[in-house]
C-alpha cells in the first residue's frame, strides 16, 4: 500500500487521519465516514484550531496523569477543546464515543472531565456524571478522586474535595456524579453532561432531565460514552441512526461528532487483527488484547457468550430474531442512482396506513429492464403529529416535496385520488393496489376519477414469506431503485425488519409501534404483489381523468 501523509491541520488531528487513510490504524467503515466528514468540515472558511489551546491542554493532562495519551484520544480531544467557528462557537458541542469493552473510556472520561474543570479556565463550568447505577457513575470520578489523594500536598492548595464532588477552586467548577434514581435531577448550572453507557437508556426522558440546565454557559457540551448493548430502540439506537445521517450530510446543522468502532461484519470476529476496528486501544494493552483472545477460545463451548462477545466486545448487537430488510449502505446506494426518462411508462400504483388520521404512503412503481423504480409521497395528517416527535425531518421532507400535510379531521380518499391523478398526467398507471380495507375504504372515488382497475393486495406470513427472496435480491444487487436522496423511504425501510418465526416462516414488521413508521415500505410490498403486470413495456399518458367531489 502506497504511504501519503498530509499535514493540513494540526499534528494531533493529521497524524489519526494520515494513520486511518494508509492503514496504519484499522478502522471501520464509520470512522473513515468520519474522516471524510471531518475534512469537509475543516476545509470551510469559518472554521478556527486554535493550536497553541491543543497542545497546552494535552500537556497538562499528560503532566497530572500517569498515562499518555493514545492517538485516538488526542484526535478527539482536539475537537473538544481547539476547533471553533470563527464566531467563537464550538463546532461541536455534543460527542458519542462508543467502542468496544476494555478500551480505555473511563480514562478519557477523567481527562475530559479534568480539562473542562480546570485547564479551560470557564468560570463555574460545572460538569455532571450520569450513568445509570452510582458505581457506574462514580468510575471516572474516582479516577480524578485518586489523583488528588495520591498527591494530597500538591493539589490541597487548588482544589476542594470530598468523596461526592471535586471543586477547582481558581474557576469554582465542581465534578460530580449523579444517577437517574437521584432524587434531585436538574442540575442547575452545567457547563457539561457526561453520560456513561449510554446503551441502557430505553429513551432520552432522563437525558433531558438531566441536560436541561445546560446552555448557560459559554461552550455547554454533551458528551455519550458507551459499548452497545440489549436494549433496541432505546436513545443508543437514536443516536446511532443520527449518526448515520449526520456523516451522510442530512444533517448538516447538527454539531455532533460521532466516533463509531465496531466491526465491519460479524464474520470479522474469527479475525484477530480486525477486533482493531472496535477497540482501537487494543494494539497498546496486551492484556487486554489476550482477555479478547481468551474469552473468543471459550466461545466455541460457551455459546451463550457469543452474543455478549459480539455486543460488548465487538459492538455488533446480535439476536436470533432480529433482521434488517437491508443495510444502511445499500439505502444510501438506491437513493443515490440516476433515473432515466420514465414519462409515459407503465406503472403500478399502491396505497397503505394504517389509521385516517395518521401517514398514508403512496407510491408508483415502474421497471425498465432489470430495475425497478419506486417514486414515492406520504401524505400526513397534522393530527398525528400532536405531541409526538418522529425520528426524521418532516419539514424538510415536505420541502423536498416528498410529504403533504393534510389539516383535515380525516385522511379522506380525495387527497389520494389527487396525487393519483398528478402522476397520471405523466406516467401511465396501469392499476393500483393496496390492501382488502383500505381499497374499500377508497375504490369509489377512485373510480369516479377514472382509475377502474383495483386490485387488492395479501398480506400476512403467507404473502411476505413469498415476497421476501425476491426483496432479498432487489436490495442485494441494487435493483430497487428509491428516488433521488428520498431519505423518507430509508426511513421507512430502516424501521422495518424480517420476524421469522419457529418454521423460518416471515412477517415483515415495524421495529418499535409509536415513532416508527413504515407505510412507504408497506405500499411498496403491495406493489411488488403485481411486478409482473410491468413486463409488458407500454407508453402512453393523457389518461382521460375526472375531477372528483369533496376537497
């Protein structure tokens, strides 16, 4: 492999770059996302590193702990403390640090927590320690804990501490450590919040509670250190997802950064060299590195280990029910395809929701050659958004044309015939299909419109254990095609997932029930019912339309 090395920014951040791109370090797929991400970021005009404020805080950390710092470590810590707007903002303000077990994140917790307490200098920036259970909380703050008491007489003329808080006395910012059953939360004034192990929040209620002072300082920061773990749907999985849109540059706003290890497949467990891509700390503690090695021989004869194996020590949760309908990957892929010409094409339409007043997904879909092509639109009654915060941008989506808001006490079928009827102004809609309910809630305003030709679509095992080779390889060899950067049909094929059960047979079901949806995808299975009405090639539009009473 050909070595560059490039010195663009500041040694601390270079060196972790150059050592990912020649492969020096072995990384995951995530953290090379990550290096892209960042280099566009600090390629902007605005963008200030303060050098000089780096290499202080990483010399004072080295001189207070009995440790130097690993490359990882230094790269993040850049970002914490040096890398600003010009307008004297951090660009990043809130971190998720997750890797694997034994890699080292208490001990970067402390050093975190010592900086922005002492070597920063911010009057009162008070910092918080949340974890679920107090021996948890109080590992990192122990750490510091123990530096003051090994060394009493140096640190006795700086600092205040007892056994529940450290106080710097030149800045009065104090560390302590709080747990979600404290019967006092808020905590007041924070400069920052450090949550550890953030896998076993079941959701963001007690990291509101909790972060809810934050903003009061100058530089307020978050910060998620975490492995994975068991609960799915929970904030990690939120957090996770996030992350994927933030490095995919759907969320060119959020000031997040996100530093991912895991390996690249579950295959890459029974190779050694790749644990690197989940523990980056692993290549520096050797005992660390045999704990792994002993734990993987064991696996063999201890089954039951391989899931915790996997989950903690490799970051790929793994459960015998649970399977996605496809990779992130493969979603960023289809949304990222030219279309060609499809005006006049024949196509089949479809329709699913599951409530009147809540999403309907629409959509066409169309095959030219191998490929098939789904154009998609949801529409959404502003009911349904009462008191309810769905994990995707519906404001941009409506921007962008792929939702329409309905302000009505139902979803009446006259809002579906209306898209209907835009799009047979320009595609030839051959039928249009959903499921037995749903047709006979809305075939006759359909028909009064013109679209005559209803069909009703099956569901259930039965139909989705017949549908799902066939979905299986429109996904795999890329043969699906969503329309351009439609990230409201990743969201919904990414809350869907494949239950199978005890006789392999399959259901295609929504990962969690109140802020997921999956009605894109629903229509989409519907249509895929008929692909074989779409091998006749036929051209025609102007289909003969009428108008249709009501809104």
């Amino acid at each position: 492999m050909k070595m560059t090395s490039k010195n663009l920014y500041h040694w601390s951040i270079d060196q972790y770059i150059n050592k990912i791109r020649n492969g020096e370090i072995l990384a995951c797929k995530e953290i090379h996302e990550l290096i892209d991400f960042l280099e566009l970021k600090l390629n902007e005009p605005d963008i200030v590193i303060d050098g000089q404020k780096i290499d202080e805080a990483i010399e004072n950390i080295e001189k207070h702990f009995p440790f130097k710092l690993l490359d990882w470590e230094v790269f993040i810590l850049a970002f914490v403390v040096g890398v600003l707007y010009s307008d004297g903002t951090l660009m990043f303000n809130e971190f998720l640090i997750m890797m694997g077990r034994g890699g080292g994140k208490t001990g970067f917790m402390s050093i975190i927590e010592w900086y922005l307490t002492t070597k920063q200098g911010i009057n009162k920036y008070h910092v918080d320690i949340v974890a679920t259970s107090e021996d948890q909380a109080k590992e990192s703050f122990d750490e510091v804990h123990t530096i003051l008491e090994d060394n009493k007489k140096k640190y006795k003329k700086f600092f205040r501490w007892t056994m529940e808080k450290i106080v710097f006395q030149k800045t009065r910012s104090t560390l302590r450590y709080r747990t979600n059953n404290a019967k006092t939360k808020d905590g007041g004034r924070q400069g920052a919040v450090i949550f550890d192990e953030v896998h076993a929040y079941e959701n963001e209620d007690s990291i509101k509670v909790f972060t809810s002072g934050l903003g009061k300082k100058k530089h307020p920061r978050r910060f998620y250190f975490t492995t994975d773990g068991y609960v799915r749907d929970g904030f990690l999985d939120q957090l996770k997802l996030e992350a994927k849109m933030i490095l995919a540059g759907e969320r060119p706003k959020r000031r997040t950064f996100p530093f991912i290890c895991k390996i690249d497949d579950p295959e890459e467990v029974h190779d050694p060299r790749m644990w690197e891509k989940a523990n980056p700390s692993i290549r520096y503690f050797s005992d660390l590195r045999q704990e792994m090695m002993d734990e993987y021989e064991k696996l063999e004869d201890r089954p039951s280990s391989y899931i915790e194996f996997m989950t903690k020590r490799m970051n790929i949760p793994s459960t015998d029910s649970y399977q996605e309908v496809t990779d992130w990957e493969v979603l960023m892929e289809i949304t990222n395809i030219s279309w060609p010409d499809l005006r006049g094409r024949a196509c089949i339409g479809a329709i699913d929701y599951s409530d009147t007043t809540d999403f309907v997904g629409l959509g066409l879909l169309f095959k030219v050659g191998d490929k098939y092509y789904w154009l998609h639109h949801t529409l959404i009654n502003k009911k349904s958004l009462k008191n309810k915060t769905y994990k995707v941008d519906l404001e941009l989506a409506k921007q962008k044309g792929l939702v329409t808001f309905i302000d009505d006490e139902t979803n009446k079928p006259e809002y579906l015939v209306k898209w209907f009827m835009e799009m047979a102004k320009l595609y030839n809609i051959k039928m249009i299909t959903g499921d037995l309910y749903r047709i006979n809630y809305v075939e006759e305003k359909f028909k009064e419109a013109g679209f005559g030709n209803m069909k009703v679509a099956r569901s259930g095992w039965k139909t989705h254990t017949m549908l799902q080779p066939i979905i299986e390889d429109l996904f795999s060899y890329r043969n699906i095609i969503y329309a351009k950067d439609d990230f409201m049909m990743r969201w919904y094929t990414n809350n869907t997932f494949v239950q199978r059960d005890a006789k392999q047979n399959i259901t295609y079901e929504k990962i969690e029930p109140k802020l997921r949806k999956t009605d894109g995808f629903a229509a989409l299975l519907h249509a895929l019912q008929f692909k074989d009405e779409l091998n006749v090639v036929e051209v025609k539009i102007n289909r003969k339309l009428r108008s249709v009473t009501g809104n």
